[in-house]
C-alpha cells in the first residue's frame, strides 16, 4: 500500500523522484482559502439532498473553518506527499475530526474541485484589479483636467506632427484602460459559472443540486457539460490575454514616460520617489518603473503563449497536463497587478514641464497643417495649399525659424493668399483650440472629454 489517499490499488510507494516531480502544493497552497470555500458549499449542498446528515455537515465544516485558520496563520504544515492543496486539506480534516471526514469527497473529483477553485481565485483577483486599474484611470483623468492647456506636440513616426494637449494624450491612455476593464469584466461573467457536480468528468450518481453549491459560491450558473467542466480552461487564457493586452497598453506608455523623462525631451519629471538612482554615475535619476512595467509585459504574453500551448492538443476530458495551468496564470496574475497598482500611484508623480514641450513643438513646425488649412480657407485646394507650405517649411527650415515668426513679406512670397490674419493661426494655442469637435484636442474638449470619463468609471 502506498499510504496515498488515492493508494488502494497500489502495492508499491511512490517513488521520491515522482512524488517531487507530481506535487503541486508549492504553488498550489495560494488556493487553500477558495478550496474550503468550495468543500463547505460542496458539503452544504450534500446535507441539504440528504447525502450528508446535519451533524456530519457541522463537523466538517468546522473542521474545515479550522484548517483555514490554520493556513491563514501560517500554522499548516504542507505536505509533499500529499501532492496537491485539495488532497494535504481532505487529508488534515481527517486527523482533525476522525472518519467522518472521510466523507467530504463524496460525489466530487479533484477535477471538478480544482476547476471550481481557480475560477474562484481569478474572479477575487479580477475584481481587485479592476479596483487598481479605476484608480489608475482616475489618476489619467485627474492629470488630463489639470493640463488640459498644457500643449505638446503630438507625434507620428516619432516626428513631430501636429500640437496636442497633454490632457488629451492621458485621456487616450484612458480610452485603452477603459477597454481593457471591459475585457476583464466580460471574461469574469463567462469564467463565473460552476463547474461542481462534474465530479471526475461524468457526473455523479448522487442526488446533487448544482444549482445549490453554485448560488453559495456566488457563481452565476454552471457548467452545462460536465466533459467541458472539468477540461475548460479557456477562461485562464482569456484573463491572460486580457492581462496581455493590459501590459501592451502599459509598456506603451512606459515607452513614452521613458522617452519624456530622457534629456533629449525633457518633457517630464517623475517624483524622486518613484525613479532610482545609478551606483556609478552620480548625476543619474533612471525611470525604472517604466522600464521594469515594459520588461514585464514580455513575460506576461509568454504566459499566454504557455497556457495557449498547453491546452491545444488536450483530448477530453481532464489531464494532467492542467497542473501547468496554475503557475503561468498566477503570474500573469501578479505581474498584471503589481504593475497596474503601481502605475496607479505613478501617474500622480508625474510633473510636466510645459516650455520644453512648446519648444520641441516649435522646433518641429507642428503647425505646418495649419497653414496649410488656412489657404484652403482662402479658396487654394488643399493638394496646393500642401505644396505651398511644403515650400515655406524649407524656407523656415533654412532660416532656422519657426513659422509664426517669418515676417508676413516672406509667407506672400509663396502665396499672396496670405494675409496678417494668419498669425492668429499659427500659434499652438490657435491651433490646438481650433480641433472642437468631439473627441479633439481643444481644451474645453479635452475638459468635457474627462467629465465623461469620470461618469462613465462612476457608471462601470
Ligand atoms: N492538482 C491537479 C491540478 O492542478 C488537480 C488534481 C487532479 N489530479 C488528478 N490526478 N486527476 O489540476
């Protein structure tokens, strides 16, 4: 006999090298709390059919309410041998109450109970981040409100392109966040259905009412098929990718605060709080956070790839293989988190520093588009009035000027068109104040843009 729960068909132990190789409960002890929730609605729901008696009921869950005190206090001894967190619990409760612990199993699989226990983990680690990621959005739209005339030059191909408000440029961070919330809450309503009473993949002949244990666990239904309950783990790689995506949208901006933070912008600083030092070079204040969030992002997608990998050439129903499912996801899960959270805290250390954002515009002849705008306002068609400032660009370029400061003779050189009305035209100010539309960069709408963010974060 091999002294397992599992051994009576064994007349050998295990060998060591196996125990080690199959034991989980390293990794899978961080589930301890949602494995008791789902055995005491699983025994609740047993004594309610009349499988279970009422006191057997009461025994085992305070047994079980014990163990989880146990565990929380870190006073639990995990087991190696006892391979996994479902099997070192049923195994403890036993010790603890005697043979009436025996009877928890009934009418249930670590299959069924291990895809009730992540789903349950995940859908507490959705919503605590989804309460990050508000907070951080919050952050983008209080900053866009404070600098919503703050002007930098917006940018394609990295060059200087056309003036655009700070607070629209947060605001478009906002709008990714925004979506990558809605993922996470469509794929914590698909993911939040039970799969208990799958038992090991064919159901089971006791008189279980799903329905019930799934209402105490506060899933909204179950599982309809009891193959697809215990082999679905599609829900773990939708959270990835929605974690992936998540960290795409952060590395993105961790790029750009890179990039301002550096001398050659000069757009930004970042409180001395949130950056670090150089062990060498005494001068040096380093964006770290940004570097180590777009760092990250790598792992998270390669925790995508593992889980995405991992299921494509599964048969039904459950296999071990599933046991690989937990250590990618609780990464994705702690790299999404950490880095949203402390993203939430950064935002708000960020100080902008708004001549040097004007200047780099200046430099750049971002209201090029402008001029050219103008002369189609005159009666010119846009293809030539493109041409004509194409002409006064090498000509400022030349002169080293930026356009609103070429004396009026010279702009008429290029097209008599021109008028001293332009001048009003060409300052960033006019420029950005000029795209009033919804969903531009005018400041006033930049302002209405961040009061709708902030109901549409009051309404999620
Ligand atoms: N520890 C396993 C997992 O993580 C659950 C146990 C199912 N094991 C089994 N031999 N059927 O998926």
């Amino acid at each position: 006999e091999s002294g397992k729960l599992w051994g009576g068909r064994f007349s050998a132990s295990t060998d060591e090298l196996v125990e080690e190789f199959t034991a989980s409960v390293d990794f899978d002890k961080r589930l301890a709390a949602c494995d008791i929730d789902g055995s005491i609605a699983h025994v609740t729901m047993l004594a309610r059919v009349g499988t279970l008696t009422e006191a057997e009921r009461d025994q085992i869950i305070k047994g079980l309410k014990d163990i989880g005190t146990d565990i929380a206090r870190g006073e639990f001894a995990w087991s190696n041998a006892l391979e996994d967190v479902h099997m070192n619990i049923e195994a403890r409760l036993a010790e603890r109450i005697g043979d009436v612990g025996k009877k928890l199993h009934t009418g249930r699989s670590r299959n069924d109970q291990i895809a009730t226990d992540i789903r349950l983990y995940l859908r507490n680690e959705i919503d605590e981040l989804t309460v990050d990621l508000d907070r951080m959005m919050t952050a983008l739209v209080d900053v866009a409100e404070r600098e919503a005339d703050t002007i930098i030059p917006g940018f394609t191909h990295l060059q200087t392109a056309q003036p655009v408000s700070f607070g629209h440029h947060m605001l478009a961070w906002f709008e990714m966040l925004y979506r990558d919330r809605s993922r996470l809450v469509d794929c914590r309503r698909r993911m939040n259905v039970s799969p208990l009473g799958a038992a090991a993949l064919a159901g089971t002949r006791f008189p279980i009412d799903r329905y019930d244990s799934a209402e105490q666990l506060g899933f909204d239904g179950i599982c309809e098929n009891s193959l697809d309950a215990v082999s679905d783990r599609d829900f773990a790689i939708e959270f990835s990718s929605c974690a992936s995506l998540i960290m795409m949208h952060l590395s993105r901006m961790s790029e750009e605060l890179v990039l301002w933070m550096s001398q050659q912008f000069g757009f930004i600083d970042i409180d001395d709080a949130f950056c670090t030092g150089s062990s060498i070079m005494p001068q040096k204040k380093n964006p770290d956070i940004p570097e180590l969030v777009r760092g990250k992002t790598g792992r998270v997608y390669g925790d995508l790839m593992a889980l995405l990998t991992l299921m494509k050439a599964q048969p039904l129903a459950y296999n071990r293989d599933n046991q690989e499912d937990k250590e990618p996801l609780f990464d994705a899960i702690d790299t999404v988190r950490a880095s949203v959270k402390i993203y939430a805290a950064l935002i708000p250390a960020i100080t902008v520093k708004p001549d040097a954002m004007r200047e780099a515009a200046r430099r750049g002849l971002a209201t090029a588009t402008d001029l050219a705008d103008y002369l189609v306002e005159k009666g010119i068609a846009f293809r030539d009035a493109h041409a004509i400032v194409g002409q006064i660009v090498s000509h400022a370029l030349a002169a080293g000027k930026d356009l609103v400061d070429l004396p009026l003779a010279e702009l008429r050189q290029y097209c008599s068109a021109i008028d001293e009305d332009i001048f009003d035209q060409l300052s960033l100010e006019a420029s950005v104040a000029a795209r009033r539309h919804p969903g531009g960069t005018a400041p006033d709408q930049v302002r209405a843009a961040a009061r709708r963010a902030r109901e549409r974060l009051q309404n999620t």
